[in-house]
C-alpha cells in the first residue's frame, strides 16, 4: 500500500468548503479508479489554516496510472468552483512499512 498525502493551506473559515468541495468533486473522481482504497482528511485544533488528505492507494502503479489527462478536467472543475485562495504546501509519497510476520 502506498499513502498519497496532500497539506494544504486554506483560509480557516474557508476549511469545511475546502473540504466539502474537494469530497464533492475529487473523491468520486479518483474513486473509480482500480487501486483507490480510501481517503482520510486531517485537521488540526492548533492550525486551523491546513487541511491534510491522506489518500491510500493498493500499488504506486495504479495510482500513476491514472492518465493526466483523464484527471485535468477534475482539476478544472475544482479549481472553478473554489472561490478563495488556497495553497498546496505539501504533496508526499508514503509506503506503508509491513513487517514479517514471526
């Protein structure tokens, strides 16, 4: 399993929306793709302004491959629909560590 995860910088007031658009328009999206496995989103009482998606994938090859341009109208869709301004800080790959069992 592989774990994509996005922080993001959002006004705090903005945070739900943020989030609301992203389950509205992303999520369903990437969902129908083969190896999506799931999505958590993060938040922060002491930092209100990020907003984390931890997005876990079966392999790194199914993530990759979803073609770009399959995902550029999704893009589109997003970006029209978010009002304020946001900024992506932080874009990770993660492999999740599993050890022998004994």
């Amino acid at each position: 399993m592989v774990i994509e995860w996005l922080q993001f910088r959002v006004p705090p007031e903005q945070r739900e929306r943020f989030i609301q658009l992203d389950e509205e328009i992303w999520t369903p999206a990437i969902a129908k793709y083969p190896g999506y496995q799931g999505k958590a989103i993060w938040i922060s009482p002491t930092a209100p302004d990020e907003v984390a998606f931890v997005i876990h994938w079966a392999s790194r090859e199914q993530w990759f491959s979803i073609p770009a341009e399959e995902l550029a109208p999704t893009e589109a869709a997003f970006e029209a629909a978010v009002d304020f301004d946001y900024e992506l800080l932080l874009s990770r790959e993660y492999q999740v560590r599993r050890f022998p069992s004994s």
